[in-house]
C-alpha cells in the first residue's frame, strides 16, 4: 500500500488519526526541515532576500511539473484570492463580453471576487447544482452565450466534495469564445490534472492541503497562447517585467503569468511550499488518486452499514468524501475526543484522506463514527 512507504515522513500519525486534508496537508519530515532551513539561513546570513527569487522560482518549477505547463505559465502568489484578483483585474468588462459564469458549488472567495466586479460592469451568473450536488453539462449550454467573458468553475467542491468534470465545459466554453478559470485547490496533488491537455485558460489555487505546503503560497496558472493578451491593474514590483528595475515613472509587467504576482512573497512559506509539492510528485499524483479511491470505497461501505448519508455524489471520483451531520460541530468534536481529525462545512462531516492515510485510519473513523452514531443524519 502507498501509504506504508511514505507514512513515517508524517509524524503527525504517531498522536493523531488525520483525515483532514481537505483544510491542510499534514507535516512531513522534508517540509519540517524546510521550514529550519529558512531560520537558520537567517541565523547564517542576516537576510535572506538574495534567494527569494530563486526560491519563488523553485516553486514555479515544481508547480509546472504538477501541471504540465512551462513555468512561464506560473504565478506564484500568496494566496489563490490574491491570483484570482489579480485575473479578474485584467479583464474589461465593459464590452459586448461581460458576463462570468460560475456556479453555486464555488468556495467563497470566487464568489466574492466576480461580484466585486460588479462594480467595474460585470455581470455574474450562478449555475445551480442540483440537490445531489451534480451540474448537468445543458445547464452550463443554457448559462454560457456570446456575451460570456469567463467561465469560473471549481474542481472539486469544498462542502461535499462533488467532482466536475471539467473538459466538456471548457470545451463548451471555449466553443463560445469564453475564457475558462479552474479553482482546483480541493484537486490538485490529489486528481491529476494535465492543464495543457485539458486547456483551461487560468487555473487557481494553493500549496496548503493536497500540495503539503503550507498556507502563504498560491498559483495562478496562465496559459501562454490564450491570456498572453490580459495585463493585470492589481499589480506589484514582483510582476513587473524586471523586479530589480526600482522604476517609480512606469508600469512594465512581466510578458508571462509572473505579472499576476504582486509584491514581497511569503517567503518562510516558499521554503516549506517548495519541499510539499516537490515531495508530492515524488509520491505522485496519480498514484495516490487510485490509493485514495480504495480508502473512499470502503468509507462508503462502511458508513453505509452504520445507516449514515454520504452527501458526495457516486460519480465524483474525488478526495474529500461529505457524510451528513444532524450537529456538525459537535460531530467534529466527538470524533476528536475519540482521537480522531475531520472538519464540515454545510451540515456535513468532510472526511479527506489523501497518500498517507491508510485502512488503519478508515477503521478508526468507521469505529468513532460507530460510537457516536446518534449524530449521523439518516436518508
Ligand atoms: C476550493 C477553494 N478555493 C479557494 C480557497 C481559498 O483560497 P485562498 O485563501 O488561498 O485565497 C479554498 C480554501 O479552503 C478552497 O477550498
């Protein structure tokens, strides 16, 4: 099992059952250090500001590896919002194109960033999930039209892990001359994702959960051939074209995605975001996207037997598995009490387990679970 070969790197195992990828990766050993590499090049060196560059493109190295992409195509920032920010201040919304098309499965600040553009001419469209958490494709047909700019649509749904599949809609929208933005930070380091192949023209996220980074870092992945054209007014002296140029009398930003950067990066989270995705591929991806699955199917089986409700849809073929609550709160309580990490969002119980969980893990939950049946939502 995957998990045998990779389960001491994370010590958090020796005091804890972690089933909570979906809210932050657990600490390796190599981030660990990564973190003391970063104090103590300050205790050797004073500052360490001659490295951040080199750093920051450690990071785009290894975030283009993950994706299949040239680090050209590469944002590294501080946060997805901060990317995605930096996007939606590219676009003009003041032509025949203004609409942006999303949906109701997004995280907050997607949402919140399109409708803040409201105010510069936006228009902003929600397509409806229905109750089963699933979008059928015609509803994306009837949403996305001529007068669509972008198409923002999430991978893998933060609250009860619904899985869209993204190639018939970019290819929907691309039909009808939209850009496409992917929000895959509930995806990526846990369902390969090749955006080359794929073609989505942005793609947005972060190092801290599936990436086993650390929070400060983000990416904003933009695609050579479709958004060469778009220049960000959100900007920075860390997305001009020469960082060093110290010019106050213009604005010359970077030719490749660097121009979504904005200013001073997180550095300690650099050194920490740099070693969790490098290590992530050297476990890699699609490895544990099928290692995942096994742990999934027999949550489902097991929960079944307990009389529970996964709220996650059959289809969805993703990391996070969304078991519903009658009290959320207290159910992440009581499972803790128990030894136990999970976390909810929206009535449910979000159980994610990623490479280096193992049946160990499912069967302590499935045990907890068991014991504090009286809170598990019935059918
Ligand atoms: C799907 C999704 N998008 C975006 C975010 C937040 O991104 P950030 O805080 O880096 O802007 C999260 C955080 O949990 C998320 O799950």
């Amino acid at each position: 099992m995957l998990a045998d070969a990779i389960r001491s790197r994370f010590p958090v195992f020796d005091n804890i059952v972690y089933l909570n990828s979906c809210s932050q990766g657990a600490l390796s050993d190599s981030v660990r250090a990564a973190y003391l590499d970063y104090l103590e090049g300050l205790e050797r060196e004073g500052s360490l500001w001659g490295h951040w560059v080199e750093r920051l493109d450690q990071v785009r190295g290894a975030l283009a590896r993950l994706f299949g992409v040239t680090p050209g195509e590469v944002a590294v920032t501080t946060s997805e919002s901060a990317g995605v920010a930096a996007l939606a201040s590219a676009l003009d919304f003041d032509g025949t194109r203004n609409t942006v098309v999303t949906t109701s499965l997004e995280f907050p600040t997607i949402g919140q960033i399109w409708h803040a553009q409201e105010r510069r001419g936006a228009r902003v469209v929600h397509v409806e999930a229905d109750p089963d958490s699933t979008i059928p494709l015609d509803r994306f047909a009837d949403a996305i039209d001529d007068t669509t700019l972008i198409v923002s649509i999430t991978q893998v749904c933060y609250r009860n892990g619904s899985v869209l599949d993204l190639a018939p809609i970019i290819e929907l929208a691309h039909s009808r001359g939209a850009l496409v933005l992917v929000d895959a930070y509930q995806g990526a380091g846990a369902i390969p994702l090749d955006v080359a192949a794929l073609g989505a023209d942005f793609v947005g996220g972060g190092c801290l959960k599936y990436l086993l980074g650390s929070p400060g870092v983000g990416y904003l992945v933009a695609r050579a051939d479709t958004t060469a054209g778009l220049v960000p007014t959100t900007t920075g002296w860390f997305g001009a074209r020469d960082i060093f140029a110290m010019d106050i009398r213009s604005y010359d930003p970077a030719a490749d995605a660097r121009r979504f950067e904005s200013g001073t990066p997180s550095v300690p989270s650099l050194y920490a975001a740099a070693a969790g995705v490098e290590l992530m591929l050297e476990i890699g991806v699609a490895e544990t996207h099928a290692h995942v699955q096994g742990l999934i199917g027999q949550l489902r089986g097991g929960i079944a037997e307990l009389g529970g409700t996964v709220v996650t849809p059959e289809s969805s073929r993703g990391p996070l598995l969304a078991v519903a609550s009658v009290d959320e709160h207290e159910h992440v309580a009581a499972l803790e009490r128990d030894g136990v990490v999970v976390s909810s969002r929206d009535g449910n119980v979000r159980i994610s387990p990623h490479c280096y969980n193992d049946d160990t893990d499912v069967e302590a939950l499935l045990k907890a679970l068991h014991t504090h049946r009286h809170l598990l939502r019935r059918p």
